[in-house]
C-alpha cells in the first residue's frame, strides 16, 4: 500500500479484505447504509464512508474506486447522466479485457455489474431499463468518459475530511455521449408496475 495514502492500520485491514470488485460491493450493500442526507448534502471520502458507515452514489463510487485501487487496480468513475432525475455515478473495473461496475443505489438494479461487458456502452445500456424517476420516466441520458481519480490526488480524495466537491463538480463539465436519439426519446413508455416494485425493493426514504 502505497505510503502516501495516508490510511490506518485499522481501514487498511478493511481494504486488505475486499479485494474482488463482488466484495467491495457486498461490503456496499451490507455494512455502508444509504445515504438520504439528513443533514444536507455531503460528499464524503472513503475514509469518511468507512468511518460513518454511510455513503450515496458518489461517495460509494469513491469508496469502490478506492478499495480497486487498493488492489491494483485503476481508481476509475464514470457519470451516468438523466433528465428530471439524479445522475449516477459508477466505479468501473475491467478484467480479460471486459468492463463492470461497482455501485451504491437506493434502487435495487443500479448497482453491481458483471465484467462481461465489451465496451462501455454496452455496460452503461444495462442501466437503462433500471434507471427511472418517480413518475416511471425512462430517464438515462449520457454518460462521460471515464475518469481516472488519480488526477485528484492533491486533494488526497481517499483520505480527506472536507467534502469532494470538486470531483462532483469536474463530472458535471466534461463531455457525456448521448444514449438515444430524439426518436427514440419520443417513443418511450413508462416502466411497468413490476419492474417498478422491484426497483424500490428495499429503498431508504
């Protein structure tokens, strides 16, 4: 573990643990409880994620990407972006040549992917019969490129106590790829009852 991460004995051991992207996501699923920011909205380290045991999408992305990083992987994300619904943010992965993903949701098909996934679009088209608002829009977008933390090393984005808003910030600006044409938009249907019920399986309000 590269010294400059700064991390303790005790999150090393963590991170030590999940070293398959299915255990960090686990890790996600079972001991870090979703984030519905009662105290106003945050974007907390991986540290901080560890040590609040609580995280929303970016903050477990940074905490996913950070936990690859850990195992040798790079700490990549990427931006799913929506309309009249909140942007997701994916820690990606690749093994054999194949991309998955990692992910912290409220919603039950919006996290974890397998590393079968030839580009990723083909990834990010898994997401989109599963990513609806409340009114069962069909609301997936774009997505960006994706997005290497290491730039954000100065800010020592594992390990810091202020909030990331800067990485926030830098997905929001950098160019995203459409997903579908303005016919195709034009011709969705809202999601079905079921699919609906499922997707919430399990959500915090």
């Amino acid at each position: 573990m590269n010294k400059i991460w700064n991390f303790s004995r005790e999150e090393h051991l963590v991170f030590e643990k999940l070293s398959k992207p299915e255990k960090i996501q686990e890790f996600l699923d079972q001991e870090i409880r979703y984030n519905t920011e009662p105290d106003g909205p945050s974007c907390r380290s991986p540290r901080r994620v560890l040590r609040d045991r609580v995280a929303h999408c970016i903050e477990g992305a940074l905490f996913a990407a950070a936990s690859l990083r850990f195992h040798g992987f790079p700490p990549l994300i990427l931006d799913l972006e929506a309309v009249r619904d909140d942007d997701h943010i994916l820690a990606l992965f690749k093994e054999s040549g194949h991309w998955g993903a990692i992910a912290k949701s409220n919603y039950s098909g919006l996290r974890f992917r397998e590393p079968v996934y030839r580009t990723l679009r083909e990834l990010v088209m898994t997401y989109f019969e599963h990513y609806y608002n409340d009114a069962r829009e069909k609301t997936l977008r774009r997505f960006s490129k994706p997005v290497n933390l290491a730039r954000f090393d100065r800010l020592e984005w594992m390990t810091s106590e202020t909030d990331l808003w800067e990485i926030g910030d830098y997905l929001c600006k950098i160019p995203h790829k459409r997903v579908l044409t303005q016919g195709q938009i034009r011709k969705l249907r809202r999601v079905d009852s079921r699919l609906y019920q499922a997707g919430h399986l399990g959500t915090i309000r």
